[in-house]
C-alpha cells in the first residue's frame, strides 16, 4: 500500500498499532453495539458504526477521489477491487460483526449446541467469506430524492451493507406478498401488513441477510410528508448511502 493510501484510511479509520490493521472498532467499543430490527429477521442496525470526525474524513476522500465530478453525477459504481477505503471499510464491518455476541455458529447434526437455529443471530460463514464484498454503489441524494422499494438483484449473494452519511432518514422495508406473512388477525389471515420504519442515523450501518434481504423490500421516500420519526419531521439534506455487495460466483 502506498504512502497516499495510507494516509487516507489513518485519516478516515484512525491509527494502527502496526501500521497494517487499521481498526474502527472491534467490537468492545460501547458505540458499536448491533440492534437487531425485531420485526424483520436478519435485519441489523449499528447506529454509531462510523463517529463523527471519521465520517468527515470519509466524505472529504470521496470527494477528492472525484466521485461526484458534475451535479449530475449522483451515483458512481466499482466493481472487483474496492478503492482502499472501501476496503478498510469492509474488513470493518467483519471485524465490528465477528466480535459481537450475536455470531451463529454453524450447526453441527446431533449437537445440542445452537439449538435455537430461529434466534436473531448473524450467519458466521457469510464473514468467512473472501472478499466479503467487491461491489460499491456510491449514491448521492438531494433533499426529495429517494429511492423506490425494491429488493437487490439475485445477481447479488447474501447479505448487504449499507452506510449512511450527511442526512438521517427513514428506511421502509415490506414483505414482498405485501402480507403479514402467517398472522391471523380477527379471523382473516395474512392481512395487508405496514411499512417497517427504521431510522438511519448519520454514520449508522444497516446489514441485510437471510429474509430481510430476499423476502422485504426497501426504499426511501423523502418526498414531504414521508420524512417523519417519532412524529417530527426530518430536517433533510444532502444524503451519501455507500452499498456493499457481492456479486454470485458464475459456475
């Protein structure tokens, strides 16, 4: 790694004992604490994922990599090798998930270990994978701008990373059959269900595995009206998300 690059992830991710991993966290940070969305399995949320003084840094290399070079410009994709701070990013998110203490270790038959194959946990072989993701959407969202409901392309495997800069918003997730999927109420099953709302915080990280990401959809509506939380409406501006995916082995 040269001089240029190393500089730009110390700024962004801080310093390193050994000059080789960075650290953002490893997990026994108290800020890096991962909620699970109860209403929707395999959905995670990590609201303090990157603090401030690091989202700044991270705004100003993105910037003067040039993603965004024209007003028109709003959404910038890589694919295979990550920039180096998409990289550090990645190794991050790994490290900050491996060290929870919601890690599901695979299940092992006639073992009463794990028992509970149902409970919120994150799929450890997902973070053994290499690399965990080699595709970034950069997007850039004016105050209005959104985007529809939809699930990722299947060209996608498990398990999505999504980071929030700049602007706080609400992310609405539905089921795909647009049903509460099993429940009964007052005697008609599988009414229409409500849009899941969850609120993404400058520098939080949502994760998506299992049925959040092939069963819910997701979008983001900041037409007015749409913005709200806890009953107060969002104070929008400019949004930076940074997506991280990876693309299905071709056999």
């Amino acid at each position: 790694m040269d001089a240029a690059n190393e500089e730009i992830l110390r700024q962004v991710f801080g310093d390193s004992s050994d000059g080789e991993d960075l650290e953002l966290g490893d997990g026994s940070d108290p800020s890096h604490c991962w909620e699970p969305i109860k209403e929707i399995k395999g959905l995670w949320l990590c609201r303090d994922f990157l603090p401030p003084q690091r989202q700044s840094s991270l705004l100003s290399t993105i910037q003067n990599e040039g993603w965004f070079t024209q007003a028109s410009h709003n959404q910038a994709m890589r694919f295979g090798d990550l920039p180096s701070w998409a990289a550090e990013l990645s190794h991050s998110i790994r490290k900050v998930v491996l060290a929870s203490d919601f890690v599901l270790e695979p299940i092992v038959l006639g073992s009463t270990d794990n028992v509970n194959q149902n409970a919120c946990s994150f799929p450890s072989d997902l973070f053994c994978r290499e690399p965990l993701f080699d595709q970034l959407i950069l997007n850039s969202y004016q105050p209005g701008e959104g985007i529809c409901a939809h699930i990722d392309l299947m060209r996608f495997e498990d398990g999505i990373a999504i980071l929030s800069l700049e602007s706080s918003c609400v992310m609405h997730f539905s089921p795909v059959d647009g049903t509460s999927r099993g429940f009964v109420m007052d005697g008609e099953k599988d009414p229409p269900m409500a849009k899941i709302p969850v609120y993404l915080t400058q520098g939080s990280l949502i994760f998506m595995s299992g049925e959040s990401r092939y069963l819910w959809k997701h979008e983001i509506n900041r037409m007015p009206g749409f913005q709200k939380w806890e009953g107060e409406e969002l104070n929008q501006k400019r949004r930076i998300s940074i997506t991280l995916r990876k693309l299905c082995q071709v056999e």
